[in-house]
C-alpha cells in the first residue's frame, strides 16, 4: 500500500509548503551561481555593465516568445513552429516597410500575422482534435515556406526606420531607460503574463485543463476556446519576437530563428514547467532565457569553443529536469 | 417510499434501455431514489451499473426510456449539463486538477470574478463553506488538491458537489481506496448530507456497507432490475444471490491438498523502510495469506521479493537460486506477481488483451494471431469476457482485468505466484472465479503468496496465514488455528487506529 492513501498530518504539509519554495528559486540560484562563476573568472569581460547589456539583448528574443510558449506548455501543449512563425512574422515586418507602410502599420501587421498564425494551431489542435505536437510540427515546415514565398526565397532589406533601434543601446537623452527599449516590451509584457496567470479566470482555467483536461471540461471550463486563446497568444508573443528579430537583424530574412524553437522550449523546461501540463511560471521562464545566454556568453569570453558551449547548454537541460523531478511532487 | 405518493421523488429512471452493438447493457432498469434517501446500486461487473451511471450523468444517451428530476424530465446531452441540472458523480477514479489549490477545484468553471479577474475573497469564503458542508473546514485552501491524501481528495470533490448545489449525489465505490476511519467519516458525511435532503445513490460491491450505509437498495443483474428493497434486515447472501442469480455457498472453494517440498524461502528480508527481517517459507501446492493494515508494508515484502525493490539485508531463495533479485530473473525461475495497482502497474491498458497476456515473454517477432491462440485457452479457463482478444485491455471491467493479469501467470507457467490484493474492486462474480482459479492453481502444484486485506478471503481461501504489523511478519498459522480475531489484534499490534480496509 501506498502511503499516499493515509492521513498525512497537518505539520507534515506545512513542511511540504516549505520544500516548494527552493523549488521556485532553483532556477534562479542557477542563474546566480553561473552568473558568479564567470563574473570570478572574467570580471573585467563579462561581469561589465555593457556586457549585461548585451545578454539582456540576447535574451529578448527567445524571452519573447518564451513567454506565450509558457501559457501553451502549462496547458499541456507545445508548439515546434514557432521559430517558423518569427521568421514568418519578421519577413512580414520588412515586406511591409519596403511597399512603404509605416513602420508602426508593419509592426502591429506582423503581430497580427504571428496571432493568426497561433490561432490556426489553437483551431486545429481542438477542431480536428490532433496532438499539439504533430499540427505544429506541420506548421513548422508550412510557417516557413509562407515567410520564404512571402520574401521570395530572398532577403528583404528596407530603410532603417526606429524599428532597428529597439534592440540597440538607449542614445544620449535616453540614458535613463539603462536597457533597450526592447528588452523593456519584454518585462512588461512579461508581468503582463503573470498577472494574467494568477488573477485572471483565463489564467487560472490554462493551469486546469494542462492539470487534468477531463475535470476541467466536467467543471464547465471552455476548454476548446481556452485552447484556440492559448495558441493565439503564443503566436502573438511570437509576433513580438519577429519584429524583435528584424530589429537585430535589420532585415526580413526568411530562415532565420531556425532551432530557436527548442532554445525557447527549453527556457520554459529550465524554469521548471513540466512537459505534461499543469505547472510552470513566467518568471521561472525568464531565468531560464537568461542562464542560456549566460552560458553562451560566459563560455566565449572565457574563449571556449563553440561545440563546448553547446555541450554546456544541453547538460544543463538535463540538469534542470532532474532537479525538477527531485522536488516533491503534487501527483 | 416514505414520501406521499403525490411528491415525486427526487430522481426517477424508467425503463431505460441502452445497446451497443448486439449486446443489451441495459436492457429495462428502473430506479427511484427520494430527497432525504440512501439507495444503494448493486450488481456484479458488466451488470449494466456504470452504464446506468453513465446514461445518468449525461455521459451515454438511453436509447428508450425516461428520466426525471423533480417530476421534470431529465435528459442530459452531457456530463457538464448533468451537472447544471444538480446531478454529480464522483466517480473511484477522481478527478481533481492536481496542481490546481483545493480552492481551485472546488469552485472550477465557476469562479467569482469581477470582469475577467478572479475574486480571490469571495472564492475563499465558497470553498470554505463548501468544505465546511463536507465537514473538513481544516483542509488548507491554497494547498495543491494533489498533495491531499484520496480520502481528503474525495472530500474535496464532494465539496464541489456540494457548491454547485447539486440534488443528486452519485458515489462510484468510493471506498475501494480508504482506510477504515476515513470510510467511517465518509458515512458519516453521507448521513448529513442526506439529512440535508440530497438525493444519494451509491454503488458499492461492499455488502458490508451497504448495509451500512443504506436505507434501500436495488439489485442490477444482465442490464435489468432484478430486485430490491429495504436494506435493515436483508441478509448478505441474500443480496449476493440476486446479483449472481444462484447461490453461493462455495464462494470459497479449497479443495484437500498435500502441500510439497519449499520452492520460495526468505531469510531476514528488510527493504529500505519496510520489510524489516521477515522470514517466510512457502510450499508447493499451498496458499499462503499475508494479512494486516494497510501501510503495514505487505506489498513492499512482495516487491522486495520479486525484484522490483532494493534490499538491505536477508535473502531469498527460489528453489535452488539464491543470487541477486531483478523482475526478470524472477520471471525466468518461475515466479509472476500481479501488482494491486493494475491500472497503473498491472496491464498495459492500451495494447490487446493477448499482448498482455504474453507481456513477461514475448517472442521477438509477435505474430497477432499466434498470440491470440496461446491467449485463448487462459482466457477461456478464467472465463473473461471479451469480444476479442485484440481488443485493448482497458475496455473490459475491472473485474476481467484482473482476470487478464492472473492470466498471464498462468499463461507463463508460474511455480509460484505472488498476488497482491488480487480481487480488490471487482465484483463478486469475478472474485468467486479467481478463488476457484487460486484452488486449482494450489492442486496443481504450484504455489501462491496471497496478500489481502479482506479477512473473509484470507480465510476462505488461504491454507496458512501470517499478520504483517509494522513491517515485520509474524507467526505463520494454519486457518483452523486462528480466526478473524486474532488477525485484527496482531494486525493492531499496538498501533492506536485499527485501519483496516473492510472487515
């Protein structure tokens, strides 16, 4: 018999209460522990304020689109196309500024373009009733050749306008913002989220039905509109993404962000989400953006090869899981 | 009925009839249960009981007949409607959202909000009241529904219940995985709430609480009604004779036998917590029973013996091998476990029955028909009812489940078997077809290790019986020399709650 079926007394789970709250700063102690690491051994290169500057620009990216890939994954779903979708969404961006829209026209055209984008995938993963899975790994490849047909198998460079400044550093008047304007959109947005997961009726039904989909739509939760709001926010975040992407870039290129797809999958699994639904947080996420550029970066100034830091990278993956499984459990 | 004939009662269901495919499962059901009243639903499994839950619950639509709440028809096109309409279930398997706080659960797809922001206070007080109905105010809100014992989970989901107001309150065997204090609670709890006026139909197997519990009962045998009435001073075997549709006087039957040489010895076995050094030695052609309370670390002595789990000190030996124990080692020297987790350990409960069956040795290249014919004669032998054996596992009752894990000992040729609470949750029928196969296997040589909490089998079937208290085992009697006494007292030790499942 398991212990389980017996009556666990009160003390006991207020000591469980007790053994979560490390389980929330895993993550974060990581990103502690690495950032000193290579502030020791690199204090000069690494640890200065412009090199913070750099990460956090690294990081905005991902981070982005790391955010709506939160909510899909909480909800027990994934979503494998959504590197295609920034592509997508940044070849938008730069076909619009070079036919001559305005660039806050192109900018609010290509978000709506990534949110269609995820409202497809919501509409098919709950119409057609097929794994989240195999539709995006479907949309992965048809995303893609939408923003290749789109640019003409090309690169579209339109004119500078401020799009290509909000990854770039804050100009003299503009001093007190300390990080681009970009990385700040990120924050916002990300607090956003978070309140939207806690206060919010919306939020709280995405952490249901990733927890037990069947109770939830016993309980009359929507599940199926749920679902299609969830996909279309992770398109939207990814909307965020690709006009961040064709700020760095400066231009709509039709392969990029390839692969990014599991670095933001994995940003999410760092912060402690599970791939079976139900758990995950934003910040959580944010960290585990962060240590992967962390990582990155730390591993170059410190003149690693570039095999090595991915190898870095990936034991940390496995790392992060295992620390995740160690810690008590609420099956 | 206690109620004047111009009241109608609180639920009726009228000649409902329900095919799938050639079969009838329900083939002309009625039942009527009043405000205020405990009806008891009994049948074996594949009587026609979770059909006629479903087709209440809005699950399955009756294919004829008519229902009523109140005296107002009652046709539900979904579980979710059956819900707004004030019938809910709660089913064995239950269904929280684990992560989500016990708040959460409670009030899920109902929550207050302000616009589309949850009113955290509000929410609060429903809960609490809630609980407070279920008569469990000290549950923490905000503690993860998953971290909650089963008996605190069903509490919780009859608070639910409870919130949104519900008329009719169905309960699905909800004591197959209780002790027996928290049954008492929920006994309790179900007098108050039927106190209240609630409508409460329960489905048990337990004749003991149905008696228990109940002022009525109704007896479902082949999808009909085949009898029924007031439970206070109905006799158990005549309750179980309806359900069967015969007597059952050798429920348990144990032939002579002549137990041979030892084929399993464990020497001062001790797991990680639990066993601490037992000894046990176990002959061909003998049953040897295993009681005691639950937690008391019976089926970590089976786990450790066959494998599964690391050993501190001690020894098993298996006829004549002696060395390092893993679950395939111990497949290969004949000897086969059936877990008491069939569903999440036992079976493969998307892949065919036959596979199954073949699951400990499967050849390299299954061929889907050869593993059909090797299935058939086992499966004929434990009578399971299927339509064919390439039909997955999970579709059958849990009854015929069960039946496919014993099968597969069988169908591998298992000198010694361990079972552990071989017939928890099935119904009679299918108990009295595994005590019969249990018999049979013993006369034939071979032996078995029977782990249960259910008193009646151990001594109905078992040849010796030895109580497990704390993680040690002690003395082995023969059946003759002890009786349901004296195994509680052992099994009580000095333990301050006798727990056990069901006496």
């Amino acid at each position: 018999m398991t212990n389980t079926l017996e009556y666990s007394p009160p003390q006991s789970r207020s000591g469980s209460r007790r053994a979560m709250l490390p389980a929330q700063l895993g993550p974060l102690i990581g990103l502690l522990l690495v950032t000193g690491f290579f502030a020791a051994l690199r204090h000069k290169t690494f640890a200065s304020a412009s090199n913070l500057q750099v990460m956090l620009t690294q990081t905005a990216v991902v981070g982005a689109a790391a955010l709506g890939m939160t909510l899909i994954i909480i909800s027990g779903g994934i979503d494998l196309s959504v590197g295609s979708c920034i592509a997508l969404t940044c070849v938008v961006v730069a076909k619009l500024l070079e036919i001559g829209a305005a660039p806050i026209v192109a900018v609010a055209l290509g978000m709506a373009a990534g949110c269609l984008a995820g409202m497809l995938i919501g509409v098919i993963v709950t119409q057609i009733r097929l794994a989240p899975f195999i539709v995006t790994l479907g949309t992965w490849g048809a995303f893609r050749s939408l923003a290749k047909g789109f640019a003409d198998e090309s690169t579209i460079t339109p004119d500078p306008t401020w799009i290509n400044d909000l990854l770039t550093r804050p100009g003299e008047g503009h001093r007190w913002m300390l990080v681009p304007p970009g990385v700040w959109v990120v924050i916002i947005l990300a607090v956003v989220m978070m309140a939207v997961l806690r206060y919010t009726r919306f939020g709280r039904h995405v952490f249901a039905i990733g927890s037990n989909e069947q109770t939830a739509r016993l309980c009359g939760v929507g599940v199926g509109r749920t679902k299609i709001m969830v996909y279309a926010i992770g398109g939207l975040f990814a909307g965020v993404a690709g006009v961040l992407q064709y700020s760095y870039l400066g231009q709509g290129d039709p392969t990029t962000a390839a692969g990014y797809e599991l670095d933001i999958i994995a940003a999410v699994v760092i912060g402690g989400a599970s791939l079976s639904g139900g758990q995950g947080t934003i910040l959580g996420t944010l960290v585990g953006a962060m240590l992967m550029t962390v990582v990155a970066n730390g591993c170059s100034k410190l003149g690693m090869r570039n095999w090595v830091q991915e190898g870095v990278t990936g034991v940390i993956i496995i790392l992060a899981a295992a620390i995740d499984r160690m810690r008590p459990s609420s099956r | 009925m206690t109620d004047s004939p111009t009241i109608p009662p609180r639920l009726r269901m009228q000649d409902i009839r329900k095919r799938f495919g050639a079969t009838a499962a329900l083939d002309g059901v009625d039942i009527e249960v009043a405000s205020g009243e405990v009806l008891a639903l009994v049948g074996e499994n594949g009587a026609g009981k979770s059909t006629l839950m479903k087709v209440l619950s809005g699950a399955h639509a009756a294919d004829q007949g008519s229902m009523a709440l109140d005296g107002e028809p009652y046709a539900p096109r979904s579980p979710l409607d059956a819900r707004r309409r004030g019938v809910a279930m709660i089913y064995q398997e239950l269904s929280l959202a684990p992560h989500l706080s016990v708040m959460e659960n409670i009030l899920l797809g109902m929550e207050p909000t302000r616009g589309p922001i949850i009113d955290w206070k509000r929410m609060r007080e429903k809960a609490a009241a809630g609980l407070a109905a279920a008569g469990r105010p000290d549950i923490p809100l905000n503690l993860p529904a998953g971290r909650l014992s089963i008996a605190e989970q069903q509490l919780v989901e009859v608070a639910r219940a409870v919130a949104i107001g519900s008329r009719v309150l169905v309960l699905d065997e909800p004591t197959s995985s209780l002790a027996r204090t928290d049954v008492e609670h929920l006994f309790a709890l179900i007098r108050r709430l039927r106190a209240e006026g609630l409508a409460i139909v329960y489905v048990s197997h337990f004749l003991e609480e149905v008696q228990a519990v109940s002022e009525r009962f109704t007896v479902l045998r082949d999808g009909k009604t085949v009898g029924g009435g007031m439970t206070a001073g109905v006799p158990a075997a005549q309750i179980i004779s309806m359900m069967v549709g015969r007597d059952v006087e050798d429920l348990y039957p144990r032939s002579r036998r002549e137990p041979g040489e030892v084929v399993l010895e464990v020497n001062h076995l001790a797991g990680l917590n639990e066993p601490q050094s037992v000894s046990l030695a176990l002959r061909r052609g003998e049953v040897f029973g295993i009681a005691g309370l639950m937690g008391a670390g019976r089926t970590e002595l089976l786990r450790a013996i066959f494998g599964l789990d690391p050993v501190r000190s001690g020894s098993v030996r298996v006829a004549s091998y002696t060395g390092p124990a893993s679950p395939a080692r111990r497949w290969n020297q004949g000897v086969g476990m059936v877990s008491e987790d069939r569903k999440a350990e036992g079976l493969a409960l998307s892949m065919s029955i036959a596979e199954n069956l073949a699951l400990s040795h499967l050849p390299a290249i299954p061929s889907p028909a050869r593993l059909d014919t090797a299935a058939e004669p086992w499966l004929g032998r434990l009578n399971v009812r299927l339509r064919s054996p390439r039909q997955p596992v999970g579709d059958l009752s849990g009854g015929n489940q069960q039946k496919v894990a014993i099968a597969r000992l069988l169908h591998h040729d298992a000198q010694v078997l361990l079972l552990d609470e071989p017939t928890r949750g099935i119904d009679v029928g299918s108990k009295a077809e595994i005590y019969r196969v249990i018999d049979e296997l013993a006369c034939s040589g071979k032996a078995v290790l029977l782990v249960s909490s259910y008193l009646p089998e151990l001594l109905g079937v078992c040849d010796r019986i030895a109580v497990m208290c704390r993680g040690t085992l002690g003395p082995a009697r023969r059946v003759c020399e002890t009786d349901e006494h004296r195994i509680m007292a052992e099994a009580i030790g000095s333990a301050p709650l006798p727990q056990l499942h069901s006496i």
